[in-house]
C-alpha cells in the first residue's frame, strides 16, 4: 500500500527534533511521497531546502492567511519567481482566516487573489486554507475562475456542504486531515462519505491535528495511514483501494510531483 501526504509542514520545530525518523516511519508506512509546505515567502528558501532529504518530498510556495499583514501578496510575481524550480509542485497554503483574524481581511483577500493569479499562470495547483470564511472564499474562487480556469484543492477540509459542493463544481479537489477521525466531526464525515471518489486527497498538516489513535501527540505523515482507514470505513472501501484512488489523485492534481517507479 502506497500514499501520498499532500499537506504537512516538515520545517516546523517539533518534527526537525527528529527529522530523519520521521521521514524513516513516513516510509515504513508506506508514505511514497510528501509535500511540505510554505506559509511565509521569507522561509521559502529554508522549506525548498527540505525537499533535498529525499526524491520524493516536494514543497509549495505562499504565503499563508495568517501572514497577509506581514508578507501578503500584491502580485503573482514573487511566486511566479520561485515556481522555476522544479521542486516547487504547489502554490500555498493561502486563502482565509477569519477565525484568529492574524491578519486583516481585505490584506488576506488581496494576497489569496494573487496565489490565484499564479495558480492560473503556471497551471499549478492552488493550495486553499479556509476557516470561518466560507462564504468569502467561494466568492472569490468563482470570481477568479471566472477570469479562467486554474487547478485547486480545499486542504484540511472542515467547511460546510456548499464550500464542498462549489470546489467539485469548479473541478477542485477536497483534502481530509485527522480532523475526520474526531468523534465530534459527524458533520464532517457525512461530506466525506458522498464526496466523488476522483476528488478526494488525504493529508496531516503535520504536527498539527493528529488522527486518532494519536490525537493530542505530535502529527507527522506516517499518521496519514490512520486518516486513508478512517475514509476507507466511511465509504464502504478497502483501505487499499482508498490509498490507490487518493494518490492517483494526487497525482493528476500536483502535475510536477513524479511518481516512484
């Protein structure tokens, strides 16, 4: 059994405490391949240097809602820049945040119009983050697509059924972290469940928000495993064939990431 964890932020402090074992359990676990990913343009440079620990670890480049205030885009031209290398198979995380409110709506919107801006140019896929945003994000989702079309995909879904339903409408695709396997995500599940079976990923968002049997420890991607089953039960399916579906997926999606023989 092959997967792919889609989201996880390899840089941060709690997992390069013990970075060469958790890219050693990612691969017992049967994690070919990870993506992790960039929140800041200043660590870019640092987060790029990380896909240099193995064949199959690739980065995006963004900046992250929280950091519109400080970083936020004003133009494509910066990640336009860094997509040269070919290493970079993402654009992101960015989006909207109006949960913690780090940033100010309006610099958070311009920024996310601008990842679009280069999503649409490079024809790689947008990473979108939306947190009590929903309504906002799929106006301006709709919006831009309407300017052309770009790839994109929803990551560490926890939004309503209409954010859900906009994204596979549009062509996007839908990303599940450990937040699924929480007793109190119901709602959550029943998106799942009914989602199209070509529209879905699997993710960590490491450390963050490890599945159960490990919530409350730190994530890392060998835990997508326990995400990839949780689906697999919900949809009636082998854990296999929901590994096999979800990284084929994956893989139409991140164009640039190549496959291991």
């Amino acid at each position: 059994m092959s997967l792919v964890d889609s989201h996880c932020h390899l840089d941060f402090d709690s997992l390069q405490k013990d970075f060469p074992g958790v890219l050693s359990r990612a691969r017992t676990a049967g994690v070919e391949t990870m993506v992790t990913i960039c929140t800041k343009l200043s660590e870019f440079p640092r987060i790029l240097a990380l896909t240099e620990a193995g064949p199959n670890i690739f980065c995006s480049v963004g900046v992250h809602p929280h950091e519109a205030d400080a970083e936020g885009l004003d133009s494509a031209d910066p990640l336009l820049e860094a997509v040269e290398n070919e290493r970079v198979v993402g654009i992101g995380e960015t989006g909207l945040d109006y949960y913690y409110m780090h940033s100010d709506r309006d610099r958070q919107q311009v920024s996310f119009r601008a990842h679009i801006d280069a999503a649409r140019r490079t024809g790689l896929p947008l990473i979108v983050h939306a947190r009590d945003a929903d309504d906002d994000t799929v106006a301006i989702l709709e919006d831009e697509y309407h300017k052309g079309a770009y790839p994109a995909v929803i990551h560490c879904f926890t939004g309503t059924k209409a954010l859900a339903d906009k994204a596979i409408e549009l062509g996007f695709y839908v990303s599940f972290s450990g937040i699924l396997t929480f007793k109190s995500a119901k709602p959550l599940q029943e998106i799942a469940r009914e989602l199209p079976g070509d529209r879905i990923l699997v993710e960590t968002d490491a450390p963050y928000l490890a599945p159960v049997p490990h919530r409350g420890r730190t994530n890392e991607p060998s835990y997508v495993v326990h995400t990839a089953s949780f689906l697999a039960e919900l949809r009636g399916q082998g854990v296999e064939e929901v590994a096999a579906r979800t990284s084929d997926n994956f893989y139409r999606l991140f164009t640039r990431a190549t496959r291991p023989q």
